[in-house]
C-alpha cells in the first residue's frame, strides 16, 4: 500500500497543488480531488483492495453545500466504471453514485488534515439493485504557498 500511496502524494502535491488525497481504509478506496474549496471540484476514486477483480474507479463532480475554516459540506454524482471488466467484454459502465458528505477538521493545528464522513446511495447500470455504502477516511488538502 505504500508503494501506492507516496507516489500519489507527490503526484497530487505537484501536478495540482491545490487538490487533496484521502484514503478510505475500511472501503479500501484512494481519493484525489481537484481544489477542493471551490464551489464546484471533480473527485476521482480508485479501488485499491483488489489486483485483477474489480478495480472499479469513480469520477463525481461536487459541489460545496456549506464550507467555514473547520468543515466542508458537499454534495455530487457520479459515475462507477472498470477499464478491466471492459477488457475482459463487460460494460465499462458499473453503476452511478449520489455523494453526500462532511470533511471536519479536528484539530486546529492541523488545518489540512481531514477528517471524512460520507454516504453514498449506489444502483447498478440497469437499475436492478444497487448499495448505501457509508465511508469514514481521512484526506490531506494541499495547498500551494502564498507568497507574503
């Protein structure tokens, strides 16, 4: 997990600067958004638990419900796809997600660092059935420094 994890720290450090990288570790998924105190950003999430099964990724674009210094509220949908299963002759397509969640900042003197608290409603691409998943992780939001 490691060997993941670094180089995507430093790929979202430098490539956006503003964006942020979560890790939901009982989901098993790897988040990085773009900036995420705009009003609207993108968040792509990539499943990690897995080698050749599923390696399901989702792109959601979000919008700011409510943010202050502390928290962030945010709401957005989303599409579910897996570039393997589409190899192997399945739809790319897996499903469509509804995102609605909370990143909390616990402690004051670590402003960047996030706590957070998400539900997700899922159905499948044909609408037959479909999940809530609810995730707690933690996301580090970068930020660029401001010159003084």
């Amino acid at each position: 997990m490691k060997k993941l994890l670094y180089p995507l720290l430093f790929l979202a450090s430098s490539a956006f600067g503003q964006a942020s990288l979560g890790y939901y570790p009982w989901a098993g998924i790897v988040s990085v958004s773009s900036n995420p105190t705009r009003s609207v950003w993108v968040d792509a999430r990539f499943q990690t638990n897995t080698l050749f099964g599923q390696l399901n990724t989702s792109l959601s674009p979000m919008v700011n419900l409510r943010q202050a210094a502390s928290y962030q509220l945010y709401a957005g949908a989303g599409i579910q796809f897996s570039a393997v299963n589409a190899a192997l002759g399945d739809g790319l397509l897996q499903g469509y997600l509804l995102h609605v969640g909370a990143r909390v900042v616990p402690l004051a003197s670590l402003p960047r660092v996030r706590v957070a608290l998400e539900v997700s409603p899922y159905v499948v691409e044909n609408f037959k059935s479909g999940l809530l998943y609810t995730r707690f992780g933690v996301v580090y939001h970068f930020q660029k420094k401001t010159e003084r």
